[in-house]
C-alpha cells in the first residue's frame, strides 16, 4: 500500500502537470474529452487513506474516463490544499474548524466548503479470547496508555486470573505512531496534552494488532472495529468508571453511544463539478460503502 | 609482445613491420567497439561504488538538514522516542541502538556454536551424499523469505514462548534472535566451511600421522589454522542480522523500551525505519530523523563489513 502511495504522488504530479497544461488551452472544466484521463486530486486524512485508495482503485473499473489520486499528509493538509485549490476533494476524519471555513471564503468568495459524510471510523477495545474482563472506561484506558499512567497491572483493572496469563503485567498493543488509527486513539483516550506510554508494542497494521492479542493472554490494544475475529474478545467501553458499557457496532456508532468513533468527511469547494458529483454519489452509494465495510470502517446507516 | 594475439600468422616474420601493418588493417568500427566494450566493462566495474556512494549521497542528503538542530548526545543516548507528539517532539533512538545490539548478540550466542559446529561438521565428518544434501538444505534456509520467519515468529514462536517461558509476551528479544539466528547461521556455515577447505590437507594428514584423533584435528589445528575465516564468517552473520528487518519488525514486539531480560519486547533501528517511513511527510523533521537513522545503520554495518573484508584479506596473505 505504502509503495502504492508514493507511485500515486508521482502519478498525481505527472497529471498535475498534464492537467494544468490542457487547461491553460481554455477547457476549464478539465472535462474529458478525446479519452483523456480527468483527474481527480483527493488529499487528506491518513486515517482514510487507505480506504480513498481502495476507492480510487474500484472506481478506476466503474469510470475508467476518470482517475483519482490519493495523497495522505493528514485533515489539515487535505483541508490547506482544498483551500489553495490543490486538490479538488480534500479528506477529513474531522469537521471544519470555524478559522478554516473562514479562510476557504475570503480565498473562494461566494462559495462554501461542501461536506460530504462517507463512513465511520469506530476502534474496539480488544482483549484475549480468554480474559473475563467485559468491559473498560475511557479513565483506565488512559491511565493504561498514558505516560507516566498509573495502571500497569491486570489487578489494577480488577481482573484476576486470566486464563494462560503469565504474571500480572498488562501487555499494552499500540500502533506505530504516524498511523491514522494511533493518532486518533492518541486524541480520543490520552489526550492532546499528553504523551503516550513507552514500552507498548507497537504493531506495523491493524490485523496485527488483533492476531498479537489472540496470541497473547496478557495483552490489551485497540483497532478498527472490522478487524475482530472470534480469536478476540471486543469489551464494551464506558465514558467513566462504573458507567454501564457500551458494546461496539454499526447501531452504537451511529447513534453516537459508542466513546470512541468519529464520522469521516469528504469536502469539496461549493458544489462538486459533475464528474466529481458523481464520484462522491458513487462512494455514499452501496459499492462505495460496501469498501467501507471490506477495509473496516463503519458504513453510512442504509437508506 | 600485448598484440600477437592479433596478429595475422602471415606477418610474424618481421616483427615491426607487421606490427603496423596490423594496426593498419584494423578498421575504425573495430577499434571503437573494443574501446565501447572496455567502457563497458570498467562501468560495469565501477557501478557498485557508484551504487554504494549513490546511496550514501541520497540518505545523507535526506537526512543532513536536520543535523544541525540536532542534540547529538540526546539523539544517541535518550530513550524519549516521541517523533509524532503534538507538545514536544523528541528523537531519541537510545533505545533503538539497545535493542538492535541486544537482539544481534543474543542472535550471535545461537548463531555461532550452530553455524560454525555446522560448517565444521560439514567440512570434516561428512562426505559423499550427506555433505551434499546437507549443504543444499543449509541453503535453503537461506531462502526463505525474511517476512515469512517474521510470520513464523508472529504466529508460531510466540505462543511457544509464553508456555514454555512462562512469561506474559511471545514476540520479544528472544524471539527476534532466534529467527536471526536462523537468518545467519546460513551464511556462516557456507563461509566458514570455504575458510576449513582452505586450511591445507598436509595440516591434517600430519596431524593424522603423529595420532591425533579427528577431535584433536579439528580442536587443535583446523580452527587455529582458519580462525580468521570463521571469524569472517561469524562477522558476515553479524552484518545480516543487524540490517535485517521485516521478520525483526514482526517478532520483536517493536516497543520502545530498555530490556531488562531477554523475554522483554524490544524495537531495533531497521524496524523504526520500516515502520514509520511509509507514512511520514516528506521532508518533515521526523522523516530526516528517519534517514539520520539509516546513516547510522549504514555506519554500523560498514565498520562489521569493513572488519571482515580486513580478515579475510589477512586469510589471504597467508
């Protein structure tokens, strides 16, 4: 996928080019004419690269007229270069924060940043198959993962013979630290102000995550909600200690029950140029939502 | 006489007038396609320290922006890697350094009775049918992909190690070094095998004579007389094991942290850079940290290669 990554910036910079050079000749829509490729620039959100390139690859066999390159950098890049106009539709695991609307209109008069929803990015909290534990809130998940965070131990967390644990050490499961999935876990549960723990073991993807903790007895961490096997016990999660707790699912996500999930955003400048239009129809539509599904994000509620 | 090769037999009667005349006859096409070949055969020659300080030039070049805000005591000796932290980024690879030198030489203390009782036992004990099986086998080792051990450790060793260990995590130091181990002692037996063959026969037929038995031989002379050889051999393990990356990236653990016993997870440079390259934006002060990093991997592997080239070329004198 990372591989994939850099061909598409290259990819994209060649077509950049090609692009601005066919519109200085007055086609402004970059419409596609003579079965010339349209490109489509999509920057944004590491958390949802991977699900735009799983896109952009499905959508290169539905309108092979189009072509969609993927760039990740982070929101704030995607929003900065939706704002500078380079790129037509900029990814966001965030909404808009008001100064950046503010700066889109005095660039663009009279046009406003479109928000498009296109899925939702829900993290479980797994443990081993085994261990009784059934549930968790957000303080203990951040005294686990904190720096300097108090709970180290499974008694700790009240829990008491796991069966096939050795010693009382939580094993903490973690992500490498510039995935979109730590990024967001790091927000959501420790807190911008704060540093995560070091120590965790931190593995290279998300199906990683969930095959260690099968294997691991004293292990706890967290991934995407469409990476649970029946190896992996998901616990519910609560706000605060003592809170009755909330199991994951598409239902808790979309009723907003579940602490930790986020929507995810698609945004363009004002309304989106037809073609562009119909990608986005495309990805809120069931194929583009049954990817969402497939890569382990939670899709839009059906209609 | 360089050019009586060439020269047609008619002319050899006089030497110096045929020796124009053959030059002579020579076409210009013919003289420029040697002179091609040759520059061929020099670049073909060259490419390798071309290649080697190509990419030196390049991970420099990433990495040498951020030397000088660099804190060089602080990026060596601190344990705080935090290079995606939204307060305050820190770059110390203290840990990291630990963790490849730990695994490395916990790798070598299996890799080395292994590979070179093994190089030993194929040179000496075994002839005919086991020597060649075996030596095909050994080598298969050696191809095995370094992600499918990284497999191997993830999802077979680990399990293994928390029963047998008693201990809460299976993908740790011990793991990594086993699979290391495995990776290099490969490379060790068909080495120090090469170094044994070396040692002349009149050595064993000699020490055969005065009534020494085959352990006595081996003991006595035959290390002794290829000890820079199999050190050769040993210092080439090192150097994989060191650079290795994907099956230390799945079997070590990859977390930050000074062991404290070798059933601690650990992180090793190689896995830092495999793991967070890809998602890094380029040029930013974590992605030259990155390269900073591959310099010091390349620093760490020439210096052990260097070293081996060094003995071996001592063998060679000999």
């Amino acid at each position: 996928m990372k591989i994939k990554l850099t061909l598409m910036t290259v990819v994209a910079a060649a077509l950049a080019l090609a692009v601005s050079g066919c519109n200085k000749s007055g086609d402004g829509a970059g419409g596609g004419g003579g079965g010339k490729k349209t490109a489509i620039a999509n920057v944004g959100s590491d958390t949802m690269v991977n699900l735009a390139i799983a896109w952009a690859d499905a959508y290169s066999k539905v309108d092979p007229s189009v072509s969609v390159e993927v760039n990740g950098g982070g929101s704030g890049q995607g929003v900065a270069a939706l704002i500078n106009d380079a790129c037509q539709i900029a990814n966001c695991s965030r909404q808009f924060e008001e100064k950046e609307i503010a700066d889109f209109k005095s660039k663009h008069p009279g046009k406003e940043p479109k928000e498009f929803m296109v899925g939702y990015d829900a993290l479980s909290v797994f443990v081993h198959k085994d261990n009784p534990m059934t549930q968790i809130s957000i303080e203990e998940l951040q005294q686990l993962y904190m720096k300097d965070g108090k709970i180290a131990k499974w008694s700790e967390l009240g829990v008491n013979n796991i069966p096939g644990a050795k010693g009382d050490e939580v094993i903490l499961v973690s992500r490498q630290n510039n995935s979109g999935t730590y990024h967001y876990f790091r927000e959501a549960i420790v807190g911008k102000k704060n540093e995560m723990r070091l120590g965790t073991v931190d593995m290279n993807g998300s199906k990683d995550v969930v095959d260690l903790i099968a294997k691991t007895p004293n292990a706890i961490g967290y991934s995407g909600m469409g990476y649970a096997t029946p190896a992996v016990k998901q616990i519910k999660v609560s706000k605060k200690k003592g809170e009755p707790g909330v199991a994951p699912s598409i239902a808790t996500t979309l009723d907003k029950t579940y602490p930790i999930a986020r929507p995810m955003y698609m945004y363009t400048a004002g309304d989106p140029a037809p073609h562009i239009k119909k990608y986005l129809d495309w990805i809120m539509a069931s194929p583009g939502q049954k990817i969402v599904e497939e890569t382990g994000y939670v899709p839009l509620p059906k209609k | 006489m360089p050019d009586l090769a060439i020269q047609p037999p008619h002319t050899s009667a006089a030497a110096p007038a045929a020796k124009a005349k053959g030059k002579q006859q020579r076409g210009k096409a013919e003289i420029l396609g040697e002179r091609a070949i040759e520059a061929l055969i020099y670049l073909c020659g060259f490419s390798a320290i071309i290649f080697v300080f190509g990419i030196f030039f390049f991970v420099f070049r990433e990495g040498a922006p951020f030397l000088a805000k660099l804190n060089i005591r602080e990026f060596l000796f601190s344990t705080d890697w935090f290079p995606t932290s939204q307060t305050q980024a820190k770059y110390g690879v203290g840990a990291l350094i630990v963790g490849t030198l730990s695994v490395t030489v916990l790798a070598m203390v299996i890799a080395v009775p292994f590979g070179l009782g093994a190089a030993v036992f194929v040179s000496e004990f075994c002839t005919g049918k086991v020597k060649e099986t075996l030596k095909v086998v050994i080598e298969l080792l050696a191809a095995i992909p370094s992600v499918v051990w990284g497999f191997i450790g993830l999802t077979v060793m680990s399990p293994i190690i928390i029963n047998t260990f008693h201990v809460p995590i299976g993908v740790n130091m011990f793991n990594g070094a086993i699979l290391l181990a495995l990776m290099s002692v490969p490379i060790m037996v068909s080495i120090g095998e090469d170094a044994l063959k070396a040692v002349p026969d009149t050595y064993r037929e000699a020490s055969l004579a005065l009534g020494a038995t085959k352990w006595q031989i081996v003991y006595r002379v035959l290390l002794p007389a290829a000890k820079n050889g199999l050190l050769a051999a040993v210092l080439l393990g090192v150097g994989r094991a060191i650079g290795e990356t994907m099956a230390v990236l799945m079997a070590t653990g990859h977390s930050v942290r000074i062991p404290d016993s070798i059933f601690d997870p650990v992180r090793t440079l190689t896995a830092t850079i495999a793991a967070e390259l890809g998602e890094t934006s380029k040029g930013s002060d974590h992605y030259q940290v990155l390269f900073l990093i591959g310099i010091l991997l390349f620093s760490i592997t020439f210096v052990v290669n260097l070293t081996a080239d060094i003995i071996v070329k001592g063998i060679k004198k000999k």
